[in-house]
C-alpha cells in the first residue's frame, strides 16, 4: 500500500501552538533576569531561539526526511554515543556542574546536556531492539492489544534480562550525576514499550516491582530525596526550601483566576517563584493566562498524545508503532508530571515543561522527536 505523501497536518499546528506559546511566556519571564544580568530584557529569549528552537527546527526537519530504516540500523550506535556524552560529564573541564548535580557537557563549541537526548536514543534504541525480538503486528486501527509474544528470547527470559541490563547502565550513568527524574521517565516510558511489544505480561509485572524497589533503595540512600517527599506531602516542614517552592507555584496559579493577569503581569516571577523559566514556568503561565490557558496547554498535550497513539496505530511495521509510542508518550508524560508537580499532585522532580521552559538541549531532542513523528506519519495506513 503506497503512504501518505504529507505529515500528520494537525500536529504540526499543535507544535506550532506550544513553541509560540513557549515563546511568549519566555519573553515575559525572561526580560527582567536578562536586563539585569546582561543589560538586555532579550538575552534568554535570543539564546533559547539561536541555541534551541533554530537547530531543533533544522534537525527536525531533516529528520523528517530521511528513511525510518536509517535510525533502525543505526540506534545501538545513536545510543552508544549518547552514553559516552554522559560519560564524559564526569571528565574534568568538561564536565559541568550546577546545584549540586554534574550533567552539562562543555565542548567549547557548544553546551548541551546529555540526558535530555538519551530520552530519544533510548526510545529508538529499544524500539528497533524490541521489533527484532518480537513478532510483528501487535498493533490494530482499533487500538492497542497487548498479545504476549512467541519469541524464544522473551519465553526463556534472556530479552528481560538484557532489558533490565539496558535499564541499569542507563541508571548507573543517571543516578551518578545525580538525575532521578530524567531516570523516572525513562524507565516509566520504557516499561510502557515494553509490555506495548507484546512480551509477556508477567515481565512487566516483575519490571514494575524491581523498579519500584530501586526506587525505595534510591529514597534511603539519600536523605534529601526522601526529605523531598516527606516535604511534598507536608510543604510546612520546610517552610523557606522545597515547600517554599510548592507554595508559592499555588499561589500563583490560583492568582491568576480564571483568565489570568495578563501575558508580562506575573508577580511571582519576581524573586517569589525559584526557577520560573525552567520547572515552574507552568505557575508563571498559569498566572498570566490564567486557569484556561493552563487547560488549553494541558488540551494541547492531550491532542499531541493522541496523534502520537493515531500515528503509532496506523503505522505498517512493529518498529514504527513502538517509535511513535515511545516519542509521543515521553513528551506528554514528561509534560504532566511537570504540571502535575506545579499543582501538587505530583512531588517536585525538575524535569521541563516540553517546548516551554527554557534550555537548548531538551527543546532540540523534543523537535527532533517531532521531526520522527512527522516522518512516520507520512508512512501510515
């Protein structure tokens, strides 16, 4: 059957929405830090655009037209070099640290972070690897049907141990910089994947548990992490630390009413809210726009998973299905436990708000993910 000669038109028109939309909020966010540090109401917003929204447009794009078989062939290597970036973060005068945490890599020409671009290699990593190891076909028009796979590998339990071997490398990496929420959404996005290939239902079981498990280990091992959730559930325990943070994202989300103070009328962004470009832009938006614009995004992201789960539905081969879940599902979840943790229904993780909060590295892999998508749209049935 011959594919589609065009990408999925609708969404394009929601990326396009939530760039703009990201845009705005930046300028308005961003103008008063930048005067101040830089004597220029523009620097963050020029940086975000020059650094971020330029390459991730160009590679995007690029991306869209090449042969889906070409990342297939050549994800183990794609994955492998990611995993030698966030090696070298370790390295010293290459390796950046901030806050505590070392996952920036310095390379003189450019600065990026490793981990936002492991999202995407270890999606088409284990798509290719998963459609090799299980049989085809797992996907119908009327949706997903988890059908347990024949395959020797997964029936003798050897493909869930090199799946759980894959998560540990990657967790070992992760948790040395320290990046539990990159880590988070990998793993949630991988077991999704993976149960998504048809392999046994039991593995998925085991995988949750053992994960679930790490997760406690994680919680022990390091009191402010533990702290964190302590806080999470009680924000007056600190009242000036992380439950300073929780505060006052609630409040500017509930000063913003219904339709919002106005784009550039935000108070908290003023020295009240830590990080209102990054982790919290959700409340400065939510301020400016208001409680429907904050659904509107939220829509939006809906509207963008479910054009992911079309695509994957209607493509014709395995790989093709996991890739288009595996990218769409990571940017909509990563998406909602950034909003869900700004309105405390989640604990605060750290991780950006796609497409929205400031930072190069992350806007890149997620057009860049995009540029997938709109590939393997043009191929549907």
């Amino acid at each position: 059957m011959a594919g589609k000669k065009h990408s999925d038109i609708t969404l394009i028109v929601i990326c396009s929405i939530l760039i703009v939309l990201g845009i705005l909020i930046l300028s308005s966010v961003s103008a008063t830090f930048s005067l101040e540090k830089f004597g220029s109401p523009f620097y963050f917003l020029s940086h975000q655009i020059f650094f971020g929204l330029i390459p991730g447009l160009i590679l995007a794009f690029l991306i869209s037209k090449i042969k889906i078989s070409f990342l297939k062939k050549w994800s183990p290597l794609l994955l492998l070099l990611n995993l030698g970036l966030l090696g070298m973060v370790f390295l010293p005068k290459v390796g950046v640290s901030t806050g505590g945490a070392t996952r920036w890599v310095n390379l003189k020409i450019i600065s990026l972070q490793p981990a936002e671009f492991l999202k995407l290699t270890f999606v088409i990593y284990l798509a290719a690897w998963l459609a090799s190891k299980t049989q085809p076909g797992q996907v119908s028009k009327k949706g997903f049907k988890h059908k347990e796979a024949s395959a020797d590998s997964f029936s003798s339990g050897s493909g869930l141990i090199a799946f759980l071997v894959l998560l540990i490398l990657i967790s070992i990496f992760l948790i040395l910089q320290p990046n539990i929420s990159t880590l988070g959404v990998i793993v949630l996005v991988g077991i999704l994947m993976y149960f998504s290939a048809g392999t046994p239902l039991w593995h998925s079981i085991l995988i949750v548990l053992i994960a679930s498990g790490g997760l406690l280990i994680l919680l022990k091992t390091a009191s402010y992490r533990t702290n964190r959730l302590l806080i999470f559930l009680n924000p007056e325990l600190d009242p000036m630390g992380i439950g300073y943070q929780i505060k006052q994202a609630l409040i500017g989300i509930g000063s913003g009413g219904l339709f919002g103070l106005g784009l550039g009328m935000s108070r908290q962004k003023f020295g009240f809210l830590p990080q209102p470009m990054a982790d919290t832009i959700f409340a400065i938006l939510a301020e400016e726009l208001g409680f429907i614009g904050g659904l509107i995004l939220i829509f939006l992201f809906l509207i963008f998973l479910w054009r992911g789960i079309k695509i994957a539905k209607n493509s014709p081969d395995k790989f093709s299905q996991l890739l288009a879940l595996g990218i769409s599902s990571w940017i909509c979840l990563q998406a909602f436990i950034n909003i869900g943790a700004m309105m405390r229904i989640l604990p605060p993780t750290g991780i950006p708000l796609p497409f929205i909060s400031y930072g190069g590295s992350h806007l890149i892999a997620e057009l860049m993910g995009v540029g997938i998508l709109l590939n393997l749209s043009k191929n549907t049935n």
